[in-house]
C-alpha cells in the first residue's frame, strides 16, 4: 500500500495516468475509475494527441517515421504507430478513432512499401502493430504466424534477423512477448501462442531478465534506468510489468529467477515512496508526458509500485 501523500500525488494527474492509478493502485470501485478514463478522450493528452491526427487518419504523415524524416538526427516519435502506442496505452477506446483502421489500411510502412496492418520485417513495429490492431478491430491475425515462424532457437525474437542475426535480443523478445500476450488476452485463444510465449518468457527468465549469460553482467548500461515512457527500449521495470501481466493472464505465480531485478527496482524507491524518471529518449514528441530525467516520475512510481504489490503480494 502507499500512503495517502503519495496517492494524492499521483491522483493529481491527467486522466489517462489516474484512471490506471485508482484501478491497480488503490483499488477504488469501477464506476469511479470507468468515469476517470472516459475523461481521456475529452481532456487532457489524450485529447490533445487525437487533435493532431490527421483526416488520412495518420500522425505526421507516416506510418513509423513522420513524412518530412530524414534519417538525420534522433528519430521522432510523432508519426502514426508511435501516437496509436500512446492512446492505447492511456486507455482510449478504439470507438473514439471510428474509421481509423480503414484509413490506415492503404497506408505503407517505409520499409518497401508494405502493408500497414500487414506488418513488416522488424520485430518491435509487428508487436506494436499486432496491439494496435487487435485494439482498433483491424486484420492482423498474420502477425501472429509471423511471430510464430520468426522465433528464433533461443527462444527470443531480433529484430536484426533481417540481416542474418540468429541469437535473440531481449528489447525484441519483450516486444514480441507484449504483442502476443495482448493476442491472447483480446480473442482468449492461449493455445495458439502459449508455446512461443512460454519460451520467449524463458529467454528472459534464465538472464534473471539483465545478465549476459556468457558472462552474468548486465547486458546494457540503461537495463536499470526505469524510463517513461520507454518506447521499444528495454529496462527491468518493463519487464516485471509484462510477467505481471502475464501471470494475471495465465493465473501462475511470479518466477524467483526475477527477484534481483525486482530489488534492483526496489532499490530505486525514493525517502518520499516516489521514482525517479531514469532518461528522457531523445526524439521530437508531440508534448512531453511525464518528468525530465532525475525528477520525480508519475509514471515510472506507478508502474513500479504496481509491480512491487503484485510481487510482494505473492
């Protein structure tokens, strides 16, 4: 439980954090949450973010990458998959983008010009798009062989598979692992994905979800900076949230193999029960919904203390 300081400051938040708040933190009644979440259409960012959408329905003219992107720079996160990321995230109801998917249908990716709701090659956008498609009603059931044929023998997912890699990545593999647990939990078929999730979750397992196992070492210096909102990248806090997810899912137990990644967030855990934002991804955004790097982080606490309660509840 958190104390009444830190709820207060987390309630005073745009809606689309405080429904989410009031629901998994501290357990108020659904009517009071339902009417918290439906505000994320009229006010707010999410109300802000569908104002620039445009009548092709996209964001900035493309579909990963805004129109005017010239490879030069940090890469925005302005354009289409990256705003569907965002409302979906934030709770909007795919009835608030009536027509959406229709739009987006003739939509190409940058990348040879393939389908949009088809997918392309890299890993993270077909797990983005498999989310975003199941939430806005569009064909994306291909993804999900794609998923399926794409595995790698490690049990995990690249991205780079594209150019000749055959050993796994763990921001693909969580990615991937997001994409296909959203598949199960929307049409409740598990059957279809269990093994792959099961071993794309043990990819992951067996590194304790940060070690190298040639040589146990945290696989990357941002592993532990708890970032919001993180975009494809990978840290530790991400990845407890998906097994957290997942166990409410399948109604299993958390695995001890986690515990030190879930310390290692623990250790974060500020006097004043606050988080602080880990980095700041660089990139042109729309507006900026959460703290600079080093403050105090609405996001990164709630996603952190929900994640605690689920681990030490068990």
């Amino acid at each position: 439980m958190i104390d009444t300081r830190l709820s207060d400051w987390l309630l005073d938040s745009d809606p689309a954090l405080r429904w989410q708040v009031e629901r998994d933190l501290l357990g108020i009644g659904e009517d009071t949450w339902q009417e918290t979440r439906r505000r994320v259409v009229a006010e707010g960012f999410g109300h802000e973010l569908l104002s620039h959408q445009d009548a092709d329905g996209q964001w900035a003219g493309g579909a990963y990458f805004p129109s005017d992107f010239r490879g030069e720079g940090p890469q925005p996160w302005t354009a289409t998959t990256w705003a569907l990321n965002e409302l979906r995230d934030w709770g909007v109801p795919a009835s608030a983008l009536e027509g959406t998917a229709e739009k987006l249908a003739p939509v190409k990716w940058e990348y040879e010009d393939m389908p949009y709701w088809g997918g392309e090659v890299d890993v993270c956008i077909n797990a983005m798009t498999l989310s975003n498609g199941l939430w806005l009603g569009a064909d994306v059931d291909g993804i999900v062989d794609w998923f399926l044929d794409h595995q790698l023998d490690d049990g995990g997912w690249n991205c780079e598979w594209v150019d000749g890699s055959t050993v796994a990545s763990y921001h693909s593999t969580l990615n991937a692992l997001i994409g296909l647990l959203d598949y199960q939990v929307r049409t409740g078929d598990w059957e279809r994905v269990a093994a792959a999730r099961a071993r794309g979750e043990e990819y992951l397992l067996r590194r304790e979800l940060f070690r190298r196992l040639s040589t146990g070492n945290p696989f990357c210096s941002r592993v532990f900076s708890l970032a919001h909102p993180r975009r494809a990248y990978y840290h530790v806090l991400a990845a407890a949230g998906y097994f957290r997810a997942a166990a409410a899912a399948d109604e299993t137990s958390p695995d001890s193999r986690m515990n030190e990644a879930i310390e290692a967030i623990r250790s974060q855990r500020q006097s004043d029960g606050a988080w602080l934002q880990g980095h700041r991804v660089d990139g042109d955004v729309w507006f900026h919904v959460d703290a600079p790097t080093g403050e105090p982080s609405k996001w990164v606490t709630f996603q952190a203390a929900r994640v605690l309660d689920w681990w030490d509840s068990a």
